[in-house]
C-alpha cells in the first residue's frame, strides 16, 4: 500500500488528519466530560478519560436540569424542536419541487422576475424579517405557538428549496416534457409521473439542508416562541446560561450532544447523497 505513496500525497493525507483531528476533538472534549462526574472535572485533564463512567449527567440533562425556573430537562423542548421540525421541513420542500418545476418548466409572463425575487429572499438577514414576521403572526393568532414557528420556517426555507428545486429541474431534457404534452398530460401528471421519480437526490439535498437549518436555528425560536413551546436550541441557551444551583459541565455537554443529535443521525445516514445531489443539478444536459 506504502510503495505507491509519494510525498505530495502523504503530506496531503497528514494535512487531511490533522483537519480531522482538529474538527473532532471538540465532540470528543463534549463526549468524554458528559461521562466524567463533577470532582473528575475539577480535579482532572479536559482531554483525559473519565475516572470512572458515568450516565448520570445524560439522565438528568434529559429530565431533571433546569431550563429556567422551571427543571424538567430537555425532554419537552426536544419534542417541541421535532414537532417544529418535520412539517417546517415537509410542506417547504414540497413548495419547493412545485415552484421549481413551474419557473423551470412552465414559464410565464414574469416567471423571471418571480424566480428573481425568491432568489432574493435567500440572501435576506434573519434579523430583517423579525418585526414584519411577528406581525403576522399576531394577526394570525399564532403567535408564541410551535404552528407560527413552522410557518416562519417554511416561510423562509421555500426559497431555498425553490432555488435547488430550479436549478435541479433545467437539467432534464426539454424534450421530454414536450413529449408528455403531446401524448395529453397535463400539469400534476408530469410532474407526478415524470419529475418526481428522478427527484430523489434533490430531495435528499434539500432535506438535510432544510433539517439542518430549521433543527439549528436559535433566533426565530427566542423570538417567536415562549415558554413551553420553545425549541431545544433556546432550552439548551437556558440550561447552559442558568444561574440555579451549582455549575454542571457534565450536565451542559450532555444536552448540547442531545440537541445536535438528530443533525448528526441525518447527515450519517444521508450526507453522502448531498454533495451527489447539489452536482446532479450543476450542469445542463
């Protein structure tokens, strides 16, 4: 295996560990202190293993640690961040494979300028949409409400999903639609029968990114929501920031792990499709 290997390439495999090591020490730093109880932190090296085991911090991280004034864990919050997170991700990526597949496919009078203004919307600040945003919320009456937290996401998302949806869509042979309206079909079948079954890796892109986004975001999440119907990145703020009772590192690293755990899980069971479905897009023909 070592003959083939020259120095180009042996210090492009150094650098490339190194990279690693250095984007995965802070995760294991996080991992090993959630084990290591309070006097093991104290006393101990922050990148030494824990003395003795322990999975006391993830229990009470879950249940038990304070958020506030209240101390219930992260439990409620993560369920709020999923409730949140799966219709928010859901209805934008569909808005998305419908748009895209009109201003690709069935142009109109002003579908340019359309397709100009969602493309505009992608480089909208958060901060820009705060006040507009909780505007209409209260007149909608969802304000503070996990509902008003989807509706923001999808709000914000579908240009983003349009985008991709766009780009991905003008890559499919004009003449293959054509074909179709020939033969009859009409808008829906099309789409049905022709797009969606080769849509399956801009899906994926558009899944992972919208998930990522949505599961992550803090500031529409302190803004928009209260109380209980917070998502984990605001209760995760709190446990970090809270001034009840002694400091737990252990207990802090173990809800932080929690919150990111579900981006993880989808970028191990998706992530090679992502790039694969960004490129499937990047050329015509």
């Amino acid at each position: 295996m070592f003959k083939n290997l020259t120095v180009g390439r042996a210090l492009v495999y150094a650098a490339l560990l190194l990279m690693a090591i250095y984007y995965l020490l802070p995760l294991y730093v996080m991992l090993t202190t959630s084990f290591k109880s309070l006097d093991d932190i104290r006393e101990g090296n922050m990148l030494a293993l824990p003395q003795l085991w322990q999975g006391g911090a993830w229990s009470k991280a879950w249940a038990e640690a304070c958020t506030g004034v209240e101390c219930n864990g992260m439990q409620g919050f993560f369920w709020n961040s999923i409730k949140m997170t799966l219709p928010a991700v859901a209805i934008s990526t569909l808005l998305g494979a419908v748009n895209g597949y009109v201003v690709s496919m069935w142009r109109f009078k002003g579908s340019d300028a359309l397709f100009t203004m969602l493309l505009v919307g992608c480089f909208i600040p958060f901060q820009v949409v705060l006040l507009p945003m909780a505007q209409l919320l209260g007149y909608l009456g969802l304000a503070n409400t996990t509902a008003g937290l989807v509706l923001v996401h999808v709000v914000y998302g579908t240009a983003f999903t349009t985008l991709f949806f766009r780009n991905f869509y003008i890559t499919v042979p004009d003449e293959l639609v054509k074909a179709a309206r020939i033969d009859g079909a009409g808008f829906w079948t099309i789409f049905f029968r022709i797009l969606l079954p080769i849509s399956g890796p801009i899906f994926v892109v558009c899944i992972i990114w919208q998930f990522t986004q949505i599961w992550n975001d803090f500031l529409f999440g302190v803004v928009f929501a209260a109380g209980e119907s917070q998502p984990i990145t605001v209760a995760l703020n709190n446990l970090v920031n809270t001034s009840t009772g002694v400091k737990e590192y252990n207990v802090d690293m173990a809800a932080a792990i929690i919150a990111a755990l579900p981006t993880l899980f989808v970028y191990m069971v998706a992530g090679r499709y992502f790039v694969r479905g960004l490129t499937a897009g990047a050329v015509k023909g």
